[in-house]
C-alpha cells in the first residue's frame, strides 16, 4: 500500500510557480495536489495526456479550449489533451485541488 500525506508530498518545481505536490506518480496515473493564492494562476498550457481537476477548497476560474467556467468546492473538470487549459483564483481564499493525469 501506497500512503502520501500531502504535507509530506514531494514538491514540484513548476513554471507557473505555485505550490504543487506530487502525490501519486504510477505507470498508469500521477495525482497532484494543487494550491493557488488569491490571484494565483497556471498559466495557459496543455498536457500531452487526458487530465482531471477536483476542487477540494476555494473558488476559482478554469477555462478550456474556448470554453471558461466558475468552479468551486466539489466540482470536476475534464482537461482532454492538447487542449490549452488554464485555472485561476480570484478569490479571497486559497483554492485547492487536484490534478489526475491519465496515462
């Protein structure tokens, strides 16, 4: 069995310079858990693989493709890849989710 607390999680060094951890890396899958400060962002970007966002707290702003759509606590969003995706907090708290990268 695999167990990753996430304040133990291995950090990730990132272009867009927030707080990324690595929670799970297989052959099959990565998870990583995000957090994003009010007026943080990822940046505009693609994967090469299908991906998953969960949001666990806050609010913020995904867009996909053309697409762009306010999200919160408990809301999924896929990310198909190749298509460029962004998220940003514009809130007044910190946001928190996670990314399930397909393989």
């Amino acid at each position: 069995m695999k167990v990753v607390r996430v304040e133990e999680a291995e950090r990730v060094d990132n272009p867009h310079r927030v707080d990324v951890r690595k929670l799970m890396d297989e052959k099959s899958a990565q998870i990583f858990y995000i957090t994003l400060k009010p007026g943080e962002s990822l940046k505009r970007h693609t994967t090469p693989v299908d991906a998953f966002l969960y949001v666990l707290k806050g609010r913020g702003i995904v867009e996909v493709g053309d697409e762009r759509a306010e999200v919160k606590k408990g809301t999924a969003v896929y990310l198909p890849k190749e298509v460029p995706h962004a998220v940003s907090n514009e809130g007044s708290l910190d946001m928190a989710f996670l990314v399930i990268k397909v393989m």
